[in-house]
C-alpha cells in the first residue's frame, strides 16, 4: 500500500534528518598510568574527541609519547594507516587540570587504587561537568557503590574495568551499584560493544568477576611458594604447561605488580572473610620492601631493569647444571591399566624409543588399550605427523598384556588406574610381589597421597608419583612427587625418564592437588559459588575468564570437559586435606552430581551437549 502524501517523513517539504551522533562524543579519561593511557588509545581510534589528565605535564607527556610509539607499530603492523594514526592522534589532548572535563560526555577515572584519592576526584568532577555526564571508574578493587554514594549525582556512576593491555584486550566489566540508572548502564555497554570490546553486567564486589575469580588463584600461589612447596619455576610451568595459562601465577602477579595484587585482595577478604582471600603474608612483605614486581625491577622474580620483562637469574634461580643423583637405567617400561590414560602415557613411552608392556586385568582389556593407541596414531598420520612406518614401529613396541605377572621384568612401573586408593593399594601390593627389585613404582594420581600407595609395598623408598596430563601424548607437564620415603637415585630416575619422553618435569610434595589441582579446583569452585549466588550467568563467566584472563576455557567449560563429578572429587580431597571452609564442595556442585548431570560425558553438566 502507497504511504499517504501527508506522511511527514515522506514529505518533499521535510529536512533532512540530522547524522547521527555517536554517544559520548566527547570522553576524558582521568589517569594517564599504563591503563588510562590504553584507553586513551582505544577511545580516539574509535573517533572519540579524548581529554586525557593527569596531575603532571610530565606524566601527560609520557602518555602522548606512549601514544605516539603504539600507534606507529600498529601502521608497522598493517592495523592502521598513517592516515587514520594522525587522525587519532588529532583527537587526543592533554591536560593537569580536571576543569579540561567540563565538556566531556562520559568521564572514565583511572586514578591509583585509594578511596580519597578516587573521591576526592569525583567531587571535584561534581562542580566541573554537565548534570548528564556519566562518570565511571576504572577501578578493580574498590566499591563502586561507596564512591558513587559520595557522588552528588551517584545515578550517573558506575564501573568500568578495562584489562590490561587496553588495546589488546576484549573485555569490559561494567559494574552497577544499587544506585545506578539502568540508562546510564545501557549507554556505557553500547559504547564498549562499538569499541570491540566485550561487555559483561556484573553487580559491585571487590574484583567483580574475573579478578575476583583470577586474585584468589594468584593468592593461594604466592603461598604455595612462600611454603616452600615448590619453586616458582616449577610453580609457574606447572600452570601454564598443565593448564593452558600464557603465564604462570608469580610472573602475573610480578606484571600485575605485587601492591595492586595485595590492594585487591585486601578489599576482597574484608568483604568475603574467605581466608583464601586473605593476602598471603610474602604480599605484604614484599610490597613494604619495594619489591612490587617488573616496575620495580625486582618482585617474585628480578628483572634487567626497573619496567622490562626480562628476567636475570638470581639467589634464588636453580643452576642448569645442578649436581643430582645419578638414575638408575630405564630400558623397558610397564603401564598398568587400560583406561584413555593408560593408553596415552603407553604411546609416549613408546614414541620415545621404549619397549612397553601394557597390562591389565584381562587380555581383552589390554587389546582394546592397544587398539586406542593404534587410533591414535593413524590420526597422527593423517594429519603428517608421522609416517605409516613410524606409527607402525611404534605399535609394534607395544606388548599387550592381560596380567599384571607380565611387568616382571620391567625397570619402570607406571600405574594408571582408577582414582581409588584402595585399589590403588591393592595394586601397589601385587606390584610389590611382582616387580624385580630396583624397579621403579610410579604412581598417576592427580589429588590421592602417594604415600600411601607406597606404604602398600615392602619397598616404600621405590615408590613415586609421575603426574601425567590428559592427552598424555599432547600435554608436556609431568608432576613428579616425592614423599618422605622416596629414594634419591629414584626421584633421579623419573626427571631423566621425563626429559627423555620430552615432558617437563616440575617438582612438589605429596600433598593434596599437588601443584596444578591445588591451584585449579578452588578457582573452578568459586566460580560455581558466583553463579550459586546468582552474581553472574555462566556465559559471563566464562566469557570474563576466556578474554579477562587469557585462559584457554572459561571455568564452567573446563568443569563439563574434566566431569563434575571428577571435580568434587577433587574439591573433596583437597577440603579434607587443608580444612579450610572455603575449599568446601559448593552446594550446587553436588546438587549436579547427584543428579547425575556429570558433564559432556552424561549430554548435561553446567550446560547440555548433543548426544553423539
């Protein structure tokens, strides 16, 4: 039907409607530290006119400077033209006075981590911007509704959490108080949806969602450390090998710098009384001694100079050649079981030259162990990894076995079985009949003590853990736990055996979750807790992980990959162990369990899967 000539958007008498203005076309970002000069970056790529401030020409100079030298690698790197950079470059000024924001649409504080330094600039922004300006702050640690109640316009304040590196990364918390306008709410997610960003609503609580998740993780490993438990090689390999990380949890905290990390976790304990929150005390005394990290040139780790990220040995770096116990010869290897992980720790012995009897508890159990393996390797094939005569000759080094007699005359015994100590122990015992003295007894357990595998045996001193990851024929870390009894030339033996098969080997001692669980599980559990509490929904938390955290899943992922009830197992063993109430099980957990909603495996966990 023919619209009417009276239609006045029809009408050849109207004019034009007016372009569209983009919102906040005018922002001034209050701080021009690493984070608000990032902003800055982001803003005026994105067309924005940016008023950056700071206390100090010296400072704001410093940022343009910064600016001037990010820009240029990005036309370098074929992401802008020279074109576009002096254009961005054209809508930045800079100045020491907060007056320069009377204009401004939207004003972003990114100003130190200090409730009177953060509240004192947003009273003096009262006095200086329009009635409509949105004010947000940058802030990781502290209430958002605390500064916007000491806001004469507290409506128009809210949190906007950007990571660092600005440019670089995706996400952004925006965080309401009670006292927010939703309008104001809708108005900054938009803006960051047109920056490229990833919002994420999440509501005001000390680290809000990814630090609140990533800061109790980084916590309960700078204890790990401080303990003495593991060294913080070995500690920082073990997550970034074991758990995808792109760096491990003591260089996070030296980049993150060691004050802020102690700031934030102080603000999270006085909310939650979660000891696991409460700063581990190496914090403290490392921020006291000026030792916050790679901008002072020294924290967990010591650093070329005071800002750069390269690291120089120290007191505490171990020696390449440190003198260790010599090994005793490995020529044939037995694996004990017939599981995914018996037969992928199998493979890798073999790849590695190894002859390997793979034993199980029935010929047809062992065969079908084989057969994964064979899988396997066609896969590799088919992929060019290996050459059907390589693949072959791997299979062939592979001998079946459907008893446990047939280790006899192995030099190492690997037990991957299931994840039960007394049938660990039962094995242990038959090992112990089995085995010709001088063997090797190794232990896969992920979280069981390995003690008490040991004390199964007549001959505990032989006994040790060997932690694989799954895939094993894909996963490089290998935890190699000691306990009290473990002989010398035996824990030699397995960091030779290690280095062999191409793992990388991390020590730590036998204790509950070792390195990687003991750091894993807690943070899978509290993001169970944050959903449980209704805080946020699964896909913001694993959408805040993934691009906040650089992690290779988002916890809720991981949780349905490993199976939930693997999961509280684990948190199980680690509560019992360490008693501490914050490592209980959460509720919703074993509410799933017990429902049998276990995962991918069940088609339900967290979320539903397609049957296959």
């Amino acid at each position: 039907m023919a619209a009417p000539l009276s239609d006045p958007a029809l009408s050849p008498q109207s004019p034009p409607a007016p372009a569209p203005q983009p919102p906040f076309k005018t922002i001034a970002v209050v701080g021009l530290g690493t984070m608000g000069t990032g902003i800055t970056e982001v803003l005026a790529k994105a067309g924005r006119e940016v008023i950056g401030i700071d206390v100090g020409e010296a400072q704001t100079a410093k940022a343009l400077a910064t600016l001037e030298a990010a820009t240029a690698r990005a036309v370098e790197r074929g992401r802008l033209t020279a074109g576009e950079r002096a254009a961005a470059l054209g809508r930045v000024r800079t100045a020491t006075d907060l007056g320069a924001a009377a204009d401004a649409d939207l004003v972003i504080e990114v100003a130190p981590e200090s409730y009177e330094v953060k509240q004192q600039i947003f009273r003096e922004l009262d006095g200086i911007v329009r009635p409509e300006t949105i004010l947000a702050t940058g802030t990781n640690a502290l209430s958002v509704t605390r500064l916007a109640a000491d806001s004469a316009r507290p409506e128009r304040v809210l949190g906007l959490h950007f990571f660092n590196p600005a440019p670089a990364m995706r996400l952004v918390e925006v965080v309401s108080s009670v006292l927010t306008a939703p309008q104001a709410v809708a108005a900054v997610t938009d803006l960051a949806i047109e920056l490229g960003k990833e919002p994420v609503a999440v509501g005001d609580r000390p680290g809000f969602v990814a630090d609140g998740l990533l800061f109790g993780y980084l916590n309960q490993a700078a204890a790990m450390f401080e303990a003495r438990y593991a060294s913080r090689e070995d500690i920082d390999a073990a997550m970034r090998l074991g758990c995808g990380l792109p760096m491990g949890p003591l260089a996070l905290l030296d980049l993150i710098g060691v004050d802020t990390a102690r700031t934030v976790l102080e603000a999270m304990y006085a909310e939650s009384r979660d000891r696991l929150h409460a700063p581990a005390p190496i914090l403290k005394h490392l921020s006291e001694a000026g030792l916050t990290g790679r901008k002072a040139g020294r924290g967990f780790y010591t650093y070329e100079a005071p800002g750069s990220g390269t690291v120089v040995p120290d007191a505490s770096t171990p020696a390449r050649d440190g003198v260790r116990s010599a090994g005793r010869p490995v020529r044939s290897v037995g694996v004990a079981g017939s599981g995914t992980m018996a037969s992928g720790i199998a493979e890798v012995f073999a790849k590695a030259g190894y002859e390997v009897v793979l034993a199980a508890r029935s010929e047809e159990r062992a065969q079908a162990a084989k057969a994964r393996i064979g899988k396997s390797l066609a896969r590799s094939v088919d992929k060019g990894r290996l050459t059907a005569e390589a693949a072959a000759g791997i299979l062939e080094r592979v001998v079946p076995a459907g008893s446990y007699d047939a280790l006899a005359d192995v030099e190492l015994a690997v037990e991957a079985i299931a994840e039960d100590l007394e049938v660990k122990r039962q094995l242990f015992a038959t090992l112990d009949k089995v085995c010709k003295p001088g063997a090797v007894l190794a232990t896969t357990t992920s979280s069981l003590p390995v003690v008490a595998c040991a004390r199964a045996t007549s001959r505990p001193q032989d006994v040790i853990g060997m932690h694989f990851f799954n895939p094993a024929p894909a996963m490089k870390l290998v935890e190699v736990v000691r306990t009290v009894l473990t002989a010398d030339d035996v824990h030699a033996t397995v960091r030779e055996v290690c280095a062999d098969i191409g793992k990388h080997a991390v020590d730590c001692g036998d204790r509950a979750g070792f390195i990687v669980n003991a750091l894993l599980f807690p943070y899978l559990n509290n993001a169970i807790k944050m959903v449980q509490e209704h805080y946020a929904s699964l896909d913001d938390i694993d959408a805040a992980m993934r691009l906040g955290g650089g992690y290779p899943m988002g916890p809720f992922e991981l949780l349905d990959v490993v199976g939930l009830d693997v999961s509280l197992a684990i948190e199980k063993v680690l509560h019992r162990e360490f008693r501490d109430p914050g490592l209980a099980p959460a509720p919703l957990l074993e509410h799933l369990v017990a429902a049998g909603c276990l995962g991918r495996k069940t088609g339900r966990g967290f979320r539903e899967y397609a049957r296959r």
